[in-house]
C-alpha cells in the first residue's frame, strides 16, 4: 500500500486540470461541447477554479455523494483525513470539490447543472472536513477516458478556511488500474499537492472502499 500522500507545493496539476479541459471537450462530453452561455463567467471549460464553489450548497457535511444509489456502476467509498502542511496536525473547516466521469468514462449530465457544473457533469459533490479533519467521497467507479490513454480518477479542488485561494490537487487514481504505470507517476509534478493520489481499493460485498490522507499547502 502506498500509506499517507505526502507533498505540498503550489500550482495545478498539467496531467489533471488542465489535460482534462482538453480532453472534457474532445471526447468526454460529447454534443455538450462549444456549447457555453457567454453571459456565464464559470460556464466554461477553462472556468477560474474559484468556479468550482459557486454553486455548492449553503450547508455541507462531511460526506461527497457523487451520484445517487442508482447511479451505473460500482459504488466507491472513499475516506480519510485532510492534514496541515506540517502532516500530523488534521485541518477541521476545508471544503472539498470533487467531479468525475461516470462508468463509461464520460462526463455525463442530468439537465440541471449550472456554470463549470456544466463541463464537470453530474457526478460532482462537495464536502468540509470535521473536527478531525475527515472526509469521505461515496460514488461510483469511475471509468477511464473512452480515448484510454489516461487512468480512471477523480479531479479535487481545496478551498481551505481563510480566504485563501482554491486550488487542484493531484486526482485520485487507483492501484489497480493498469493505466498508473511508473511512466504515469513520473509524470506528475514534484510541486504537485497531495503526492501520487494513488488509491489502494479493497474489493467488498458492498462495492470498493479505500483510503487517501491528504497533506496540504504550507
């Protein structure tokens, strides 16, 4: 198991954020492409990250549903601990943004998104960590791109308490893909936050279940 994510740094990731704009637009999203409203700023695929909490509701939890108990595919549990930069000390009051593709590796909607919503498709969610700095993401597997030149993952954005700006960490990728070869790992940045997000996934009765500490920006 590759244990507690370590890494702190700055910037958005080149193999997350900004390959998946491309990649949203040219395979993941179908007819949706080119199809933005000009008179919304966040309804775009190259949307400013600060888009990705506009629409979030008023009251979060500690739990990231992404889809629902009908959602195709094999449900996904998720959890773990968000840590200060120091790595032990766990950060209370961070909201998490996640999205994803569905089982079929695309970024599919139900008709009700709004703004960057719009590109990141319905299984989106938000969370803030408690007291202990816990999350957890339910969903669905995701699936890879139809494209497969990527592994199957999950985009994350922080917006940490204080104002400070939001910004990406590394997906989360899982062990068993075939797709997170040394090559992939390699490729991630050294600033990168949030070390490989390689996700060890254990089989259950109920679906797979996992675990991701993460450590944050100094």
């Amino acid at each position: 198991m590759l244990g507690t994510l370590l890494l702190s740094g700055v910037g958005l990731l080149t193999n997350g954020c900004s390959e998946t704009k491309s990649e949203t637009s040219a395979q993941a999203m179908g007819s949706t492409s080119g199809m933005a409203d000009s008179a919304d700023s966040c309804d775009s695929p190259d949307a400013a990250i600060a888009c990705s909490f506009v629409n979030m509701p008023a009251a979060l939890s500690s739990t990231l549903t992404m889809g629902g108990p009908n959602e195709p595919g094999d449900p996904l549990l998720i959890t773990g601990t968000l840590l200060q930069a120091d790595g032990k000390s766990p950060y209370a009051g961070v909201i998490l943004y996640a999205y994803q593709t569905d089982h079929t590796g695309r970024y599919t909607k139900k008709g009700g998104e709004r703004g960057v919503q719009k590109w990141h498709g319905h299984l989106h969610g938000w969370a803030k960590s408690d007291k202990q700095g816990r999350y957890v993401i339910s969903s669905v597997r995701p699936a890879s791109y139809p494209s497969r030149t990527d592994p199957a993952h999950i985009h994350a954005v922080i917006q940490e308490p204080g104002g400070r700006p939001p910004y990406y960490i590394t997906d989360f990728v899982f062990e068993d893909d075939p797709l997170v070869t040394p090559k992939y790992i390699a490729s991630i940045p050294s600033v990168a936050v949030g070390g490989t997000g390689v996700v060890e996934l254990k089989r259950t009765a109920k679906g797979w279940t996992g675990r991701r500490d993460i450590i944050l920006k100094k």
